[in-house]
C-alpha cells in the first residue's frame, strides 16, 4: 500500500531527510528514518531498568571516603595548593 505525503511540513522534512542521508529517493528517506526510530524505540531501556543499573555501579564503587578532603583535591587541580 502506497504511502502519500499530503502535509507540504512532512514533505520538506522528508526531503531534507534525503539531502543529508543521501538517500536515492524520498521513499528511501522516508524508510531509513521510519526503521532508525523504530530501532530506537525498541532499544531504549525503562527509566527504572536504567536507575537499577546506575545504582548498582554506584555499590560497586562503594561508600565515599569520609576523609576525602574536597577542598584540599579542589585546590590540587588549580594548582592553589
């Protein structure tokens, strides 16, 4: 079933879409960022699966040091010391 572009907006990004992706046509166009995004959407994990992650480095990583001087580690790195 064929796919028409009636919105002259959706048109012009679709040439543009052409243009900077060298695509052969606008149905190519069209295709390659239809299939880019639905790649995206698939592989893009949950917010919480993500935190999950995030927390589970930060545990490996352990506790901070309570005798870290931040100050003294600050002024080290603007040679201030």
């Amino acid at each position: 079933m064929p796919l028409y572009i009636r919105d002259d907006s959706v048109d012009a990004l679709a040439e543009q879409v052409k243009k900077v992706t060298g695509a052969s046509s606008k149905t190519d166009a069209v295709r390659a960022a239809l299939q880019a995004q639905l790649e995206a959407a698939k592989s893009k994990k949950p917010l919480l699966e993500r935190i999950h992650e995030l927390q589970g480095k930060a545990d490996e990583i352990g506790d901070a040091d309570p005798a870290f001087d931040m100050k003294k580690f600050s002024d080290a790195m603007w040679d201030e010391a």
